[in-house]
C-alpha cells in the first residue's frame, strides 16, 4: 500500500474560513471535497455578486474563485476583494491555460496564485497550506490534519 499525507498547517486550532465561487455546482462538490477533512470551515457561492454579498458578513481568509463566469470575471471579482478586504488571500482557477491572463492577474497584484482545471489535489491543498501560512505570517504551534490515501 502507498500512503501520502496530505496536511493543512493550522494554527492552534483556528478555523480558517474559505470561500469557494464557481457558477458551475459540480466544481463547487468538487472542491469541497478536495478540501474535506482538513480543517477548514468552506464556503461556496455560485456567483460573483453571491461571493461579494458573503464577505460582507463573513469573514474570510482565502477566496478561490473560477474565472470564466458568465456575470462577472474570477479576475474582476478578486481586483474587488483586493480593493475592499486586502489582507484575503485570492488563487484564480481557470480550465485554461492563459499565460496572458495569469501574466495580467499576478502582476495587478489581484491574484496570489493561478491553478489550472483540473487541479491536483496535492497542489491544490500546498497552494492553501501557503497561502493560509501568508494570511497569518506569525503563525506557530501547526496542527496537522491528514488525508491518507491508499
């Protein structure tokens, strides 16, 4: 048997709150389940205009949005969570490979990351174990959640 540890660093036991927005609910199981097991308290919403109304009454650590939407662009949705709540850490997701848009999102300084669809899931929860670790830069005393695999 092949076992691989999958962990999320948390920080003495707080919960980390994430929101993840895609117009498409299957991507949104997806996801959660990617995420299921450690940790972390998930949100979805399945619009832009849905995500901006919950980080108004949320509060939220990490955002990772789609980008192709049909009301409103992952891009131009996290230009306006930079804009109105800084210190949220933002990864685009996307089922294209555009380097002009990955180019474009890192510079602006919009996105922290760009994953690809279909994501890995072992990248997908590093890219969050980092971000979480950038959004709580003093963090110490980790506590491991794993996910083995057989």
């Amino acid at each position: 048997m092949l076992g691989t540890a999958l962990a999320i660093t948390l920080v003495m036991n707080q919960v980390y709150n994430v929101l993840l927005v895609d117009d498409e609910p299957e991507i949104l199981v997806s996801l959660k389940r990617t995420l299921r097991g450690v940790g972390l308290d998930i949100h979805t919403a399945r619009s832009p205009q849905e995500a901006l109304a919950l980080l108004k009454t949320t509060s939220i650590d990490v955002i990772i949005s789609d980008h192709d939407m049909p009301q409103m662009k992952g891009l131009d949705l996290l230009q306006q969570v930079r804009l109105s709540r800084p210190n949220v850490v933002r990864i685009l997701l996307t089922g294209r490979s555009d380097l002009t848009l990955a180019l474009r999102a890192l510079n602006e300084g919009a996105v922290h990351k760009f994953l690809l669809k279909p994501w890995d899931r072992v990248d997908l929860r590093g890219v969050l174990n980092l971000a979480l670790r950038s959004a709580n830069p003093g963090a110490s005393m980790p506590v491991q959640t794993s996910d083995q695999e057989a």
